[in-house]
C-alpha cells in the first residue's frame, strides 16, 4: 500500500497547491491513501467544512489536526458528525469529536490516530505514551487493523523522536506535524516504523510559517502585538512524505516529495 502524508495546509496558497498537485501525484505514484493535517487550513486557523470539501475534490481522504482546530466554534460541531476528520486523541474524552479512525483501503485496514506533544504546547492533553498505549491495547485486538498511522502533533523534535521509538515494530508509521519546518530526517526505524519529525507546511514559500515575514520581524524584534496575516501571493510549496508498505504492515519505504509551484 502506498501511503501519502500532507504535512499541515496552511490557509488559501495551501489549499490551492494542495488541489495543483495532489491529483496528478495520486495517479503518477499509484496512491492508494491520502491523509492531510488540516488545522490551519482556513484563514491559517481551524477549518471549515467548505475548505475541507477543497482537499476531499484533490483526493484527500483522511484528516488530522492540532491545538487550531477549536479555533472555529461552527467548525467544532462538525467534529461530531464526520469521523474522517480527527483532533488529537489525548485531548479529555468530554471534547467533540474523534481521536482516531478506520478506513477500509482495498482488503486492508487502516488505523489513524491523532496526538499532540506536551512540550511547548500550552494545552490541557492527556500524556500521549499512555493514551496510544491504551488505544493501540483496545483497538488492535478488536479490529485487527493490519496498517496503523500516527500524526504526531507536536513541538519538540525530542518528544515527537521518543514517541517513535516507544511504537517502532507497533505501528506502521509516526509522522511529525505542527513547526511547518520540513525535516530531513525520513527514515524506517530498527523494527520497521516510518518516522519523520516534521513532514513540513502546505503554502506560502516566501512567508514564516504561512505569515507575511515582516510581521513575524516586528513581532520578535520589538516584542509587539500583531495580526498575522496570511501570504495569498507569490511561489507555493507542497510538502509530503510518501509511505510503502510491506505485507506485513510495517514500512518498506519512506521518502519526501516536495514540490514548488510558481
């Protein structure tokens, strides 16, 4: 099975890469699944069901996301409704939506789960080791899913390398999301789990983060209030890694296609 990972689309210049690339990519490379991080995938915060709709029509399938995604009320009701979009699972239990999900890829079963880092991340999350732990236990031996992937919503590059580690030889891949910065570090750990800390953002190229640089400047220069604004101009970058797998589920091969769009 081939696998694609979108590290997270940030705002119109992501979507609109997103929808320049990824059809023709599905058919040259024989993709059998596309997962996308959407938590800053409208207006660079959150989502809505409309942008979401944008990378379903490209040939997205699945979606994770972050800390953003609570950031449009109307949007977190959808959360609810669609189990094909996730927010992360060690997030309390009494939030809307879902932490993980299911798809049904040829003869094979797909586990999705979602999480987010502690370091760094001001959030009221549950520790990530113990909720993957208690779902890979639940869920594996009901369902038997035979591919399982992991979004890694988080900050530091330590955290989201140790968390590998822990599933290397239970999981088939743990993918980082989260700094926008692409990694370069796409490997197949010992026991044959697909790791990449940071799979990179979807946007802008001449932006910080997806944000005009000059604001990103005076914020950190003068330590200064400021509204970010969202680069709509200019060059875009499309940032993904590419999975294989082997028959038994774990992975065979992971590489980064990165792609320019004037």
């Amino acid at each position: 099975m081939k696998i694609l990972f979108i590290g997270d689309v940030v705002a119109k210049k992501g979507r609109t890469v997103v929808g320049e690339v990824l059809p023709d990519l599905i058919k040259k490379e024989k993709i059998d699944l596309v997962v996308a991080n959407i938590e800053n995938l409208s207006h660079g915060k959150g989502a809505t069901k409309d942008s979401v709709d944008e990378l379903r029509v490209a040939g997205a399938n699945l979606f994770t996301s972050g800390n953003h995604i609570w950031f449009k009320q109307e949007f977190v009701e959808e959360l609810n409704n669609d189990p094909t979009i996730l927010r992360p699972a060690n997030y309390p239990s009494d939030n809307p939506g879902f932490g993980f999900t299911y798809a049904n890829v040829g003869k094979e079963k797909v586990l999705l789960i979602n999480l987010i880092g502690r370091q760094w991340i001001d959030e009221p999350v549950d520790e990530p080791y113990r909720t993957v732990d208690q779902l890979l236990l639940d869920q594996v031996e009901k369902e038997k899913p035979k591919i399982i992937l992991v979004d890694f919503h988080a900050e530091a590059t330590s955290e989201k390398n140790a968390l590998a580690w822990f599933l290397d030889g239970r999981v088939t891949a743990v993918v980082g999301t989260h700094t926008h910065i692409p990694t370069a570090d796409a490997w197949i750990l010992p026991k044959g789990t697909a790791f990449v800390t940071d799979i990179g953002m979807s946007g802008a190229l001449h932006s910080v983060l997806g944000v005009d640089p000059a604001i990103i400047i005076k914020k950190q220069k003068d330590t200064a209030p400021a509204k970010f604004e969202w680069v709509e101009t200019g060059p875009k970058v499309f940032r993904s890694v590419l999975i294989e797998t082997d028959k038994k589920g774990l992975a065979k091969s992971i590489i980064r296609i990165d792609k320019l769009v004037e």
